[in-house]
C-alpha cells in the first residue's frame, strides 16, 4: 500500500509508520510539528524510530487544513489508503481552547476526506477517542451506545468526526474506519499523559497528583494499538466503528503500583478531585474489532509500563521533556 498518515510524527502515528514500513509498505507521514508539546519530541521520534526499517517515510511539514498541500501529497505519491490521526488531542487544554481542536479535528477532518475522495483514495481509517462516551456510567462501552452527550470540547470534536466519516463514506463510498482508542502508553508517548509524567516525577522525587483513586483507565499498550489501526487498514469496507482498548479496566493505584515496580521507587502521592471535561472511568468492550478482524490486546499494565520504564531511562536525556 501507499499510506499517508496525518499526524505522522506524533505518537501512534510514528509506531503506526514504523510497522507499516516494516511489512513493506510505503509510507508518507504529514505533520506540522506543532507545539502543543515539546515538538523536539517529535522530531526525535522521526530521527529515531525508523533506523531499523527495510525503507524510510517521507516527511511532509504542513498542515492538514491546507487542502492544496493534501491533495498535492496524495496525488504526487500515489496514495492509496488514508490513517488520519492528526488532531489536537488531549481533554484538559481543549477546555481552555476550544477553536483550535474545533478547527483541527473537525474542519482538518473533512479537508482529509475531501482530498481523498478526490484522489481515489481506496481506504480510510480515522483516530477517534473513548472520550465521546462522555458522561456514561455503564460498563464496558460499546461502540452502540448512544454518544451525544460529550462532556469537553475534544470529545465533542471526536464525536464530529465520526460524523464526518460517516457521511462522506454515504456520499463518496470510500471504506472508512474510526477507531476509538483508549488511553494509549508506551515508548514515545506524550509526556503530558500520566505514565509519562508520573514516571519523570517518581524518578525526580516529585509529587504525583492522582486524579482520584476511583478513577479507572483502559490503559492500552501501543504495539496493541498498531494491531487494531493495521488490522483495521487491512479490513476496511463500508463504514465501521470499533474501540480499541485493553479491556482491562485499571484503577490508577494500580498503575501507579505497576510503575513502581517498573522504575523500582515508591511513588509520593497526592489525591486531587477530577477535573470537569474528565471521565471517571472506561472500559473497552472488544468484541466487534475481535469478530471483524481478529483484534487481540496481549500486554498487561504490569509488562507495559516495564517497556515503557526502560525507553524512559534509555531516552530521557535524548527527548528534552
Ligand atoms: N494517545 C491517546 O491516548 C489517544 C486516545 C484516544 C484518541 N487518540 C487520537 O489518536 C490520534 C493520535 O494521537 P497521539 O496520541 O499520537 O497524539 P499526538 O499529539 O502525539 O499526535 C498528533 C499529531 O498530529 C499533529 N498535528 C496536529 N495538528 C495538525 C495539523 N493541523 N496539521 C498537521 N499535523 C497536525 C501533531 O503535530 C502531532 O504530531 C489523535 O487523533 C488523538 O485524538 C489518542
């Protein structure tokens, strides 16, 4: 296949670029290198990751609401599958600015669909969230369940570009997948996201604020991750939702106990209240992405934060964050 992956140089979609190259795919990534965080993470990523693949990515520095440049990248380079992971992704900074994750996630969305549809674009699969389960309490999340009741700003533009899949597939017929990823961990992740921050913390000696000890996660691993995304590119026909998670629901204690034993320190713990915009708990059910193509998470919190605690020592002085 030829892929283009928007958000390339972020976090899955860097893991998703290396696995694709690896089986022998080429692949182009867009990505604007913004600083929402450190964009030196970033640039360490595409320096990094791929000196063991058969072949490299090309990067495109631009940016998915340029809809000149997207149609140009797919014509020039024969692209044939669309992963669209671009986004402003995070619950908390989308409380504060609300046009910009408006703007990117859902006006950089239906640039991406326009651009493919005009191109020939044969497949499409599209980053979604377990934030548009929004406000409910029951458990495990299916992909049926009713999801107009975002509580933030990200959810909400989440939950929109479902919508948008949707119907430019009704419109134009290009296989499109969304996937609702669960809180994703792992080897080049976001440092704003708790395993990161807390494993920098713990290892300074810092304080870690627990949001709330009743609070679960579906943490999920990223190689699992890469899983669901390619076997979704492989799968895709007519218009599917799927979740992609762990389905392991974990209490934060019993991550912080994970990374603990990781990193071989005890951790100092603050609890402070849930912000408003957060979800108490998730939980993937997995069924649907099981039966259609074979999805099957094997790494436990215990054994990914492991991996995630020996990148960190490797990297850390090499990330800047
Ligand atoms: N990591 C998670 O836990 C998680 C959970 C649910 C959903 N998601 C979704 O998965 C996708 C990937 O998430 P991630 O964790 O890799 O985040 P990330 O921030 O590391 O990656 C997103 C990338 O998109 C790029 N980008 C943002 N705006 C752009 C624009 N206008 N033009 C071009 N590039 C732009 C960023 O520079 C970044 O490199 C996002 O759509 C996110 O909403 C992630």
């Amino acid at each position: 296949m030829n892929v283009l992956i928007t958000g390339g140089a972020g976090f899955i979609g860097s893991h998703v670029a290396h696995a694709l190259l690896s089986r022998g795919d080429s692949v182009v990534l867009i990505d604007d290198f913004n600083d929402r965080y450190d964009p030196r993470l970033k640039e360490a990523r595409v320096a990094n990751m791929f000196s063991d693949s058969p072949k490299l990515p090309v990067v495109v520095r631009g940016d998915i609401l340029d809809q000149v440049l997207l149609e140009k990248t797919i014509q020039e380079h024969n692209i044939d599958s669309v992963i669209h992971l671009a986004a402003w992704a995070s619950v908390q900074p989308s409380i504060e600015r609300p046009r910009v994750y408006s703007d990117v996630n859902v006006t950089g969305t239906v640039s991406v669909l326009e651009a493919a549809r005009k191109h020939g674009v044969k497949r499409i699969v599209a980053a979604s969230s377990s934030s548009v389960y929004g406000g409910i309490t029951d458990m495990p999340f299916r992909e049926d369940m009713n999801i107009m009741h975002p509580i933030s700003p990200y959810a909400a533009t989440k939950g929109a570009t479902e919508l948008m899949c949707a119907t430019w597939n009704h419109l134009y017929n290009i296989p499109t997948t969304c996937l609702r990823f669960f809180t994703v961990y792992g080897p080049w992740g976001r440092p704003e996201m708790a395993i990161f921050s807390f494993t920098k913390a713990i290892l300074a000696g810092e304080t870690i604020k627990m949001r709330g000890k009743n609070t679960m996660r579906d943490f999920t691993y990223i190689d699992d991750i890469v899983q669901g995304v390619i076997g979704a590119l492989d799968n895709a026909n007519g218009y599917h939702v799927y979740n992609i998670g762990e389905s392991d629901g974990v209490p934060l204690p019993r991550m912080i106990s994970a990374l603990e034993n990781a990193i071989g320190k005890k951790a100092i713990v603050a609890e402070v209240p849930l912000p408003a915009g957060d979800i108490p708990a998730t939980l993937a059910d997995i069924t649907e992405a099981k039966k259609d193509f074979a999805y099957s998470p094997i790494t436990s919190i215990e054994d990914g934060t492991k991996q995630f605690v020996a990148w960190y020592k490797q990297w850390h002085d090499n990330i800047f964050v």
